[in-house]
C-alpha cells in the first residue's frame, strides 16, 4: 500500500486537503483521552488543614468550590500539591481539624454536608480515613480546634449547632483522646462562632482569638480559660492562626472585619504585634498551618473577591507564594491561545462568589499565574479570540453590572481599551480569529434579547457584515475558525429555543452545512494539527471534519460555561472551567502530526518523512510508489536511513540490497520494482552489471564486498550521508 493509500485507511481526503485523523485507528493511547492537570487543589474556601509532623506533609480537606462541599483529601510536601484518592467523610464545609501527634493522625470533626450539620469524627492516617465516633460534641459548624500535645487530647470550641432558623451559638469545650469526647467546660470565652484557634507548644495552652465582632484573646491550659487582652488585631471572623514552634509565637492572618483583611499578627503570649500588611490579598475563610520541618506557616486558599486557590508560606519575615496557583473554578469566561508566547490567557468569568472576577490567568502548560488584575471591568459572559497577525488577545463585551460594549486588547503584559464603538453591547456571544483574511469575527449574543448579526474587527474599526443567509438570532452558541478550509464555524445556542444547527462564514456569506448536533454555552477549538474543530458539551466531545460532526473522547461531565483553545506549540487541547466542574484543567493531547502522514508524532518514528509519492534517490526516480509503514516511515526514509548509516556507496547498495530484497518478500514490491530501486540506487557505471539480480555481477563476484585498500569510495552520483 503506497503512501496516498495508506493515509485513505485512516480517513478520506477532502478536495486535496491533508486527511483527517481518525480517532478509531490504532495509536497511542495518550492521545485517546482527556488528561486532568490537578496542579494545586481547586480553588476553594472553608476548608481545613493541618500539619502532619510524622510524614511532613500539610493535610487539606474539603471546602467550598462552586457553591457545593468537596470530599477531597489532599497534601503538601513543602513543594507539590498531591490529591490522595480514598473514600473518606462526606464533601463539606466548615469543619474542623487537628494532628494528634502522640497518634499519628488528624482528627476531623464537624462541618455542613449537603445542608446537614454533622457531628461524626473522623482520623486520616496517611492512607486511609476513618469514622471514629458519632457521638460526643453536638452536630455543628464554624467551631475550632487545636491539638494539646502535652495532654495528648485534641480540643475544641464552639460554633453553631441546630438547623436555619434556629442556630445556636456554642460556647462549650470539648476534648477528644482518641477514643472519646469528654465535655470539659461550659464557661469562658463566651459564645461565638467563626474564631481561630492554635496550641502554644512552650506555653502549654490553647490560644484563642476573636470570632464573629469580637476580639479578644483567650487561653486554655486544660482545665480552665483565662482572658490574656483585648488588643491586638481588629475585631474579626474567618480568620486563621497556626503557631509557630520555631519562633514560639502564634501566627493570624486574615479575616472579616466588615471587608476582608490582609494583614499578619504575631502573639508571643503577652503582646500582639503586627508584623506585615502585604503578601497574600485581603481575605477570610482561608486554611493554615505550620510546616515544621521548614519553619514556614503554609496557608491556602479563602475568599477575598472571587475565591482563591494560591499557596503562600510565612517565614517569620515575609509571605512568599508557592509555586501551586489555579484560578477558582469558574463559568462564563473566556480563553484564547497566545501564539506568540505560547500560553493560553483567561480572563474572568463567574464562581460561587457573588461578583464576577477581573483576573487575567496565562497557562503555559505546567502551572497557572495570575498575571494581572484590573484591564477591563469584572465581568462574564465575554468572548477573546487571539489575533495572530498584531499579536494580541481581543476582548469584547460581557456582563457585570449591565451589558458591555467595549473592545479591549491583551498584549501579553497589559490590557488597552481600543474602542467603545461598534456592536451593541451584549453577552454569551461568540469570536473567532480568520487568519485567513486577519480580522476577528463576531456573531450574536444576548442584550436584551438574541441578537443575529455578524461584525468584523480589523484591529481599528468593527463593520458589521451582512449575508442573504445567516444563523438565526442567537446567544450561547460557540465558534472557530478553520484554517485548513478558511472558514469560521459556528455551533448551537439558544433563540426561542436550543438549537442544532452547524454554520460557516468565509467572509462574503454564511452558508448552512448541518443540523444534526447542536449545544449551548458549549466550547468550540480548532485542533491545527487535526485539521478539525473540537466540540465539549456536557460530558461529551465531538470533531467537525467540514462534513459531518464525528464522536470523539469524552471529557468528564461539566455544566456550561467552559472555555477552549488548542495550544499549537504543545498539540493538546486545553479545557478549563465549566459549572461544577470537579476538576478546572483538562487537556486532550491532540496526536499532532507534523509531516501529516496520519501517524501521530508520538508514534512516528519518521516524524518529518519524505512523502513523495515514488521513491526518489538522488533525482533518480523509481517509479515504485513510496509505501508508508505503520511506524510512520516510508521507503524513501528506509533508504536515506541506508545513505545516513553507510561508510561508503557499496555499503548504501548492499543496505538497499537488504531493503528490497525484504520488501519483495513482504509483498510490498515486484522483483522488478526492486531492481528499479537498485539502478537507482547503483552507481551509473556497474548499474546493470547484476542482471539476474542474485547479487553478484557477470564474472561471479560480490558486488558488494568492502573495497580492497586503495579502492576508490568516493560517491557518483549521490550524497549518502544526510
């Protein structure tokens, strides 16, 4: 089977176009299905962590992402972020944890699941979780607890229990031995919810501060609590401490003091100090604690604005940020791939948090940065599209306090505002770049109502572009742009109702081409390296080869919102983000062909193969067709292999001897065929002398025994090292 043939195997050509990979045939099967990039744990608040002495690893669970509790466990190592895969508690929020060192584990207690208030137990090992009581403390949440480890119990402090509208404020101490609850007072600080709480491990006491309006520090030495001051830092909730035994002072920051603060205190068991007012950004509801083994408090995650997903270390001087960053899970945002630098951007969107973000997040394929905040208005429900002739990400319109009708333009270090002119303002509408032609293409949207009409933007000016036929008015629909077939595709949406139908721009008309699949607030790429455009909707994927819409892998199941763009430089897709997207990060590794022989780089031992349709040395042509292996080499790569590994030209004959005499016995060529390949192959003056092709000349001897010394080895016509 010759080259042309073999590519037919695994898809058909269109119009003299590169064939279309088919997800069917064999390949590796890295490139069959989505791969989760879990960088850091999501974005979240309301978690717990705690400070594994024993493994020297931070222990984080559960939390609040995308107004719903998570179940999952994860650890820190001082560097790297690992999710620990094992059934456990419930997804929840407000809970409590504590390491007993004496033990070995972190006790767990309390929380919000599914609206429930809990009051299970619960100890993680290092391997396995593990319902320890059920009984003890009532079901409640917003408490707080520390591990005394001269006594050897962990102790908590109050919280809420009972059920909306009937919560109860708790002002009750409890400590756990690893087998019980015992109920240990009933007085002290009063009542309060949302406080911090830490164990001075020089002093012998429980450190505790502050709770919802209050701020006042108090301590517990085991058997009765002590008010130490009324100073210190404002009144506040939802902050976090952690104490550090290194320098033996109590570490705060945070909290909500009517806004979210940003500043760090040191308690050193008579004074607060404040020691640092920059660092993390303002928030509260985050989760720390201290890493012993390198003398750092580790915090993550909270909610400022939108909720955060960044880890930052304390040394005692300063806040540094860990390597581990991700933004919130977030829905109704925008992404485009930045083909210059290599990175895909993203620009705001929607979370569980009430107000859409203004961040501007670049993924270069190991790890997210926040890049910048502030640019154009917070907002969601935007469309960007990366236009690669200036080299900048153009942004248009969203939602935040009402429609916006503004274009902006990304240039990898900040945003300009280029015009407030040109479309109407309007939301979960759609853009494409046209390489092609260089302008950015923009179909409907909502504002007010579904919208139907086509803009263009040249880098200066919109002018909005009519067609005798054109997609109905719509918004939530999704688009890209072809290259191989110059050509801007768009999908679905809503008008009075959801559509299905598929429609293709290029530049002077729409013209319809298919009405069998149909999505809404979808996600649309165009995979260079395929040749087709990549559709994920609701669990499913789908690939348009400009005919018909094709079953791809599946990607886990999400809600709408996601965003998509193929990194060209890397082969893969990357999808982020969605409603209730368990996991923000996903990319599908796009089996990029570079020599587009339909083998996948990944497999292809001849990635940039001689595709000429007959075997060719030296401008000597064969006329035998050039047969492509299934290791995606064809013979004209076999025989410059010959001319690269030959000391001289009767060894590059005896390889294509070799070669041949192979291929005839496979039945990839005719005896004649070969002895086409080898008068090529020959030197022009002895070329014939091997008439009935057994390797030896007229007078019986092997043509192709090494050369005596002094024999001449200089090549004729063919150079046969590469």
């Amino acid at each position: 089977m010759f080259v042309a043939a073999g590519l037919m195997l695994l898809a058909t050509a269109v119009d003299g176009l590169p064939p279309v990979p088919d997800f069917a045939a064999d390949g590796p099967k890295n490139c069959l299905h989505w791969e989760p990039h879990v960088v850091p744990p999501a974005s979240r608040y309301r978690h717990a962590m705690a400070y594994d002495s024993a493994r020297r690893v931070t222990v984080l669970f559960g939390g609040n992402a995308g107004g719903r509790g998570l179940g999952d466990t994860w650890e820190l190592n001082g560097k790297d972020w690992t999710q620990r895969a094992v059934p456990g508690p419930t997804g929840r929020t407000y809970h409590a944890m504590a390491y007993d060192s004496a033990r070995g584990v972190t006790v767990l207690f309390g929380g919000v699941s599914s609206g429930f208030l809990k009051g299970d137990t619960w100890e993680w090992d290092g391997t396995t979780w593990t319902l320890r009581s059920t009984t003890g403390p009532s079901p409640r949440w917003v408490h707080a607890m520390a591990y005394d480890s001269a006594r050897g119990v962990t102790v908590l402090f109050g919280g809420y229990d009972g059920s909306a509208p009937y919560y109860h404020l708790k002002g009750d101490t409890w400590e756990w031995d690893g087998t019980a609850w015992m109920l240990r007072s009933t007085t002290g600080p009063s009542p309060r919810e949302a406080h911090a709480m830490a164990y001075d491990s020089a002093r012998g006491v429980t450190v505790l501060f502050g709770g919802w309006g209050l701020g006042d520090t108090w301590e517990w030495n085991g058997t009765t609590w002590t008010q130490r001051s009324t100073t210190g830092p404002s009144a506040r909730w939802s902050h976090a401490m952690a104490y550090d035994s290194a320098r033996g002072v109590t570490v705060l920051f945070g909290g909500a003091s009517g806004s979210a603060n940003g500043d760090t205190w040191e308690w050193d068991g008579t004074t607060w100090t404040q020691r640092s007012t920059t660092g993390p950004l303002p928030r509260l509801d985050h989760a720390m604690g201290y890493d012993s083994a390198r003398g750092v408090t580790v915090l993550f995650g909270g909610r400022g604005g939108p909720s955060e997903g960044d880890t930052w270390a304390w040394d005692g001087s300063s806040w540094a940020i860990g390597s581990s960053l991700t933004p919130p899970n977030l829905w109704y945002h925008a992404m485009s791939y930045d083909q210059r630098r290599e990175v895909t951007v993203l620009f705001g969107g929607s979370s569980d948090d009430p107000l859409p973000s203004d961040d501007t997040w670049q993924w270069d394929g190991d790890e997210w940065t926040n890049i910048a905040r502030g640019g154009p208005a917070a907002r969601y429900g935007h469309a960007m599209a990366y236009d690669s002739v200036r080299g900048v990400t153009v942004l248009f319109g969203g939602y935040g306090d009402w429609f916006f009708g503004d274009t902006w333009e990304w240039d990898g270090t900040s945003w300009t505002l280029r015009s407030g002119a040109g479309p109407a303002p309007r939301t979960r509408h759609a853009m494409a770049f046209d390489s092609a032609r260089g302008v950015t293409v923009l179909f409907g949207g909502y504002g007010g109502g579904p919208l139907g009409d086509t803009w263009e933007w040249d880098g200066r000016t919109w002018t909005m572009r009519l067609s005798d036929a054109a997609p109905s008015e719509r918004y939530g629909h999704a688009m890209a742009f072809d290259e191989r077939r110059g050509v801007t595709v768009l999908n679905g949406g809503w008008g009075q109702t959801p559509l299905n139908d598929t429609w293709e721009w290029n530049g002077l008309a729409w013209s319809w081409r298919a009405g069998t699949l149909g999505a809404s607030d979808h996600a649309m790429a165009y995979a260079s390296d395929r040749h087709t455009t990549f559709l994920v909707t609701n669990g499913q994927a789908w690939e348009w080869d400009g005919d018909s819409w094709l079953s791809a892998p599946t990607v886990p199941s999400r809600g709408g919102g996601p965003a998509m763009v193929h990194d060209r430089a890397r082969g893969a897709l990357v999808l982020f983000g969605g409603v209730g997207a368990p996991v923000s990060t996903w990319e599908f590794a796009t089996c990029g062909d570079t020599d587009g022989d339909g083998v996948p780089d990944t497999d292809d031992a001849c990635p940039d193969s001689d595709l000429a349709e007959t075997v060719v040395i030296d401008g000597c042509d064969s006329g035998v067709g050039n047969h492509l292996f299934d290791d995606g080499c064809t013979m004209a790569d076999r025989i410059a292999e010959c001319a690269e590994g030959a000391r001289n030209h009767k060894a590059f004959e005896r390889c294509v001897k070799h070669l041949t005499k192979e291929w005839v016995r496979e039945d990839l060529i005719s005896k004649q065929e070969r002895r086409a390949i080898r008068r090529c192959a020959d030197r022009p003056d002895d070329a014939d002398d091997d008439n009935d092709d057994d390797g030896e000349d007229e007078d019986g001897h092997d043509r192709h025994a090494r050369p005596t010394k002094g024999e001449s080895t200089a090549p004729t016509e063919i150079l046969w090292r590469r």
